[in-house]
C-alpha cells in the first residue's frame, strides 16, 4: 500500500514539473504585457521603464528567468503582482478562503442532490421519479452555468428580492445569517453542472450494481429492502462515484471565475477575472498553477480512493 | 411420404434462403436502433429546425443583422420585434438568427478539428506504441492537467480581439486528448487481433492499416465524441463571450448576445432569457443526439 501511495506520488512531480514550465513559456510568449501596458501609460520616460523591467526581473535572459521561477516555485514564491506589487502568494491566498467557504457548500449541496437523485432514480428505473430527474440533470447539463446564474438572480433577487444579488457581506456588516443568505445563489450556481452529470452518473452505477447477483443472495435471505440498498447496493455504487468526484473537484475551480463574476463573489474566479482585464500576468500564472495542481491531485486522490475502497484491486 | 417430403424440402430451402441473405451491415443496425429512440428523434428535429434557421436567416430574418431602429431601444416583445429590441436597438429574433449561424459554426467546427487532432494523436500512439506512445501521451496527460478555461481566457486576454478562426482552433486545441485516449487504447486491443495480423502478413502498409482495417472499427466512439464535443463547444464559447473574451459583438453570437445583455438583466430580463433559452434548448438537443447515438453504436444494448 505505502508503496503505491509513493509511486504514484512521485510520478505526480513530472507532471507538476511539466506544467510549470508551460506556464512560464506561455508566460513568455504573451505579447502586451506589462512592457506595454507601461509604455501606453505615456508619462513614463524610457529611463522609468528600464527600471522598473529591471525591478521585475524581465530584462533577464530568458533561462535565467525560468531557473528563477522554477526554483522560487518550489519555495512557495509565486512572483510579485504588476498591479499590486504584493507577492503573488499573499494576493491569491487573501481571496483562496472566500472560494472554498463557497466550493464547500456547493460540493456539499451537490453531492446531497446527485445521491437522491441518482439512488433514486435507478431503484424506480423509467419510473416518474426517474423521468423527472434525468430530464432536471440533462437540463443542468446543458444551460450554460452564468446563465443560469443570471436566472436565479433576475428571479430570486429582483423579482422575489427573498436574497442579495451580489456580494459577500451587507454594506452594513452583518453575521452569520448574512453570509449565508449572499451564499445561497452562487453556491447552487457552482452546484448546478456537477449536480447534472453526478446524478446521471449515480444512476447508471446503482443500476450496475442492482443487476448483481450479491443484491440477488442479499434479498433471497430476506433482508429488508433498506437494508440491501444501503449496506449492499450504496456502498458499492459509491465506489466508483466517488471516483469521479474527486476528478471533477478541481472543475469547481474553473467554474468559480464565472460564478463569482457573475455574483462578484470576492473570490479566486474573480481575482482572475480582474487579472485578465489587467493583464497581471504573474497572479494568473498563480492561479493558473494551482488549478493545475488540483487538478493532479484530484486524480491522484481518485487513484487512491479506488485503490483503498475497493478490495478487489490489487496493488501492485 | 412425397408431401412430407416436398414440405422438408421447401422447409428446408427457405431457410437456406434465410441464411444467404446479406447480413445487415453495422451501419443499417445503428440506424436501426436510432431510429427508435424517441430522445434521439425529438433532439434530431430540434436541432435540424434550429440549424435550418439559421442557414436560412438572410432570408427569413425580419430584419437586417445591424439594422438600428432608434425609436425602439430595449423594446418589449411586440409585433413588430417579437422578442423585443436589444440596447442598440436591434431586433432580437433577428440577432438571434444571425448569432446561430457562428455560434454552430463554432461549435461544430471546433468539435471537428478537436477529433481529427484526438484520432491523429490516438492512433499513432496506439498502433506504433513503443517511444511514440510515452511522449504522446505524457504530452497528453500535461495538457489535461491545465484547467482549460483558464489557459483560454489568458490565450483570448493575450490577443485582444479574437476571431472566429480563433475562436475555432483554441477551443480545438485545448480540448482533443479525451478521444486521444479512448482511440490510443481501442487501437492497442485492436491491434493485436487476427485481422490485423493477417493484413499485416500480406504486406498491407501501416497507413493503410490504420485507415482501412482500424478506424472503422472505433466509428462509434469517434462520432458520439464528435456530437457531445458540438454541445460543449457552444457552451464554450458562450462562456468566452459572455466574459467578454470572444467573438466581437459587430457580428453577434449567442454568447456575446448575453454579454451585452447582461447590464439589462435587471430591467429587460427577456434579453438575457431568449439567448440563453436558446442555448439550452440546442444543447440539450445534442446532447440527446449523442446519447441515443451512444445506445445505438453499443453492442451490448438488444436490437
């Protein structure tokens, strides 16, 4: 067990390597940058510019700057951000918490849904329940999630004014009951698309595991129908369904810089938002590195959940 | 013992019969099998009604694609613009049309070039294997390790002002390793097969290999990908536009329609809701397509 955990450890640590380097040529191939956006400013003298290229370290060659981001990103050092010449760490992880408050509760409202519906779904297969939930996931899956952002928010905030539209906190402070009355909307906005195809996911592998011939012996000894579907046929469907949530966790990422645009959530999505309008290259290469390493350890959780939950693969 | 005889023999003749006739060929039982999936067929109309639509906009379109009325800004639903005016002015319906046109045209031409890239990748990794293999598919592996919509809006924030062509490639290029993968590992079964191995012994080239005796045997995977990969794009490129990183609104898509909208979301909410419904209801259309594809193309589901 330890062994494999180590081995597939360690064969994460090219990839990250990998992405790190893209990121910085990327970096490098991104033509307007700060050079630019400076030298439009206009009042600033050639002199100016030199300095501040020289400040932050771009009139280096250009392997010289790549030894330099590599060995400063194994030290947790991100760069410093163009626009507010703080280290690009304290800028990411001042905004980092108000995304996952918001990722949790979305996951968790998600994850709530998907297993009724999905559980649901395939013990009353082509039943109305059936037919009324797969039509909801297929539709989930297929509104584009701003939208349906929009949606509740044209109908919850201005019609029904029942919730905020925007923001984290009342202008006027406010606890506990405040944050969650702001969260609800972006939190079920976030929800939406992983609701849809978890469900639908759900389904299909309870439905595998009803046809098994162990639910078959678990309800010819006459065990009570709860008690197969929990103890039997859930905890096996789960198995694979889990799985793929921890794939999909790091998507919550990507669908954060839309819901929290749309909700201007002061979160990580709208830190990038901001980034990109200005062009703050070394904040979006943060973020854009630590999406990639959810990404690489959401399958490598995936991997071990597998390996760890289901006693029928072995490791090798 | 004639009759008996003679009716062995008729009996015997017509199953005889039954069996020279030609199998069904894969594709008629695909067919088949789509033809009776209600879900398929409801998507199939839709989606063919929409497309027809569109194609046809400078025709049936009421107005013309930039055409200002001045005396209608953000215009209610009327007869004269049945879903009302935009900002400018401009008729919806008529917007709506015309922004069907690219907005299909990008999703359905980024879904092409993201499959001729997964099965090019998928199938020199999987039938020359070896070295080919490892760095195609470590390539792969780092590629699927970006979170795409971020690497896209930085390529889009990088350019300032993207072009449909643009559009098209970007979304190709970062979203072309799933059906790599799917193709590479049906091509490492595949290869091992007697077919293969007989083809190859009577000196048939590699290419044609690939061509004739491999691929047609991964068509399914390759088209249901090709389907569910027009849905995603569209909804990919709404989200770039609604961003504000897509296509410039002089020509108008179903995403930057809901961009420009969105300042009115509060006040003329049947701006933001036709696009969007419109959206939904196309993509939900493909999405039914590609499953009843999916059900039809598996040979496991019944006749």
């Amino acid at each position: 067990m330890n062994a494999f955990v180590i081995r597939r450890l360690l064969g994460a640590i090219p990839l990250l390597l990998g992405v790190s380097v893209l990121s910085f040529i990327f970096m490098q191939l991104a033509p307007g940058g700060p050079d630019t956006l400076l030298a439009k400013n206009g009042r600033m003298s050639q002199a100016q510019l030199e300095a501040i290229r020289h400040n932050l370290g771009l009139d280096e060659p250009v392997h010289v700057q790549l030894w330099k981001w590599i060995t400063n990103l194994v030290q947790g050092d991100l760069g410093v951000s163009f626009s507010q010449q703080r280290p690009v760490r304290d800028v990411i992880f001042d905004v980092f918490p108000n995304t996952v408050y918001l990722m949790t509760v979305a996951l968790t409202i998600s994850l709530m849904v998907a297993v009724i519906f999905g559980i649901g779904a395939a013990v009353n297969q082509y039943g109305w329940f059936d037919n009324v939930t797969s039509f909801l996931a297929y539709f989930g899956l297929s509104m584009p999630v701003f939208w349906f952002g929009l949606m509740l928010q044209i109908m919850f905030a201005v019609k029904l004014g029942w919730l905020p539209s925007a923001g984290m906190r009342s202008a006027t402070g406010g606890g506990t009951f405040d944050l969650i009355k702001h969260m609800i909307l972006p939190a079920l906005t976030l929800a939406i698309g992983s609701i849809g195809s978890w469900s639908r996911y759900l389904r299909s592998s309870t439905l595998e595991v009803l046809g098994q011939d162990y639910v078959r012996t678990a309800r010819a000894k006459g065990l009570r129908e709860q008690v197969v579907l929990i103890r039997h046929v859930l905890r096996n469907a789960m198995i694979p369904f889990l799985t793929v949530v921890a794939i999909d966790i790091p998507l919550y990422l990507t669908g954060a810089v839309v819901t929290e645009t749309v909700f201007s959530w002061p979160g990580m999505g709208r830190l990038f938002f901001d980034s990109l309008t200005k062009r703050d290259y070394p904040v979006l290469m943060g973020i854009l590195l630590l999406g990639a390493f959810l990404i690489v350890i959401g399958n490598l959780l995936a991997d071990l959940l597998y390996a760890l939950l289901d006693p029928r693969i072995s490791l090798k | 013992m004639s009759t008996a005889e003679t009716t062995l023999a008729t009996v015997d003749r017509r199953s005889m019969q039954q069996v020279q006739t030609k199998p069904m060929s894969p594709w008629r039982i695909v067919w088949r099998r789509l033809k009776r999936s209600r879900i398929a067929l409801v998507g199939t109309t839709v989606f063919g009604l929409v497309l027809l639509a569109c194609l046809l906009a400078p025709v049936i379109a009421p107005y013309g694609k930039n055409d200002i009325d001045l005396f209608n800004i953000t215009a209610p639903a009327s007869t004269d613009h049945w879903l009302g005016t935009d900002p400018l002015g401009r008729d919806v319906v008529t917007r709506l049309l015309y922004g069907g046109q690219l907005s299909l045209l990008i999703g359905v031409g980024s879904a092409v070039i993201a499959v001729t890239i997964g099965i090019l990748v998928g199938a020199v990794a999987g039938y020359y294997g070896g070295w080919t293999d490892s760095i195609l598919m470590r390539f792969v592996d780092l590629m699927l390790a970006f979170p795409s919509i971020f690497l896209l809006l930085i390529v889009a924030a990088i350019l300032d002002g993207i072009t449909v062509a643009n559009v098209i490639i970007f979304l190709a290029a970062f979203g072309w390793m799933w059906l790599a993968r799917i193709i590479r590992g049906e091509f490492l079964s595949l290869k091992q097969r007697e077919f293969v191995e007989a083809a190859r012994m009577i000196g048939v080239p590699s290419r044609q290999i690939i061509m004739r005796h491999l691929l047609p045997n991964v068509t399914g995977p390759i088209i249901v990908a090709l389907t569910l990969d027009i849905a995603l794009y569209i909804l990919a490129e709404a989200t770039l536009s609604f961003l504000g990183f897509g296509v410039k609104p002089e020509n108008p898509t179903w995403g930057n329609m809901l961009n420009e909208a969105r300042t009115y979301a509060l006040t003329r909410p049947l701006l933001v809701i036709a696009p969007g419904l419109t959206i939904t209801l196309v993509v939900l259309a493909i999405n039914f397509i590609g499953d009843g594809l999916r059900d039809a193309f598996d040979p496991t589901s019944g006749r």
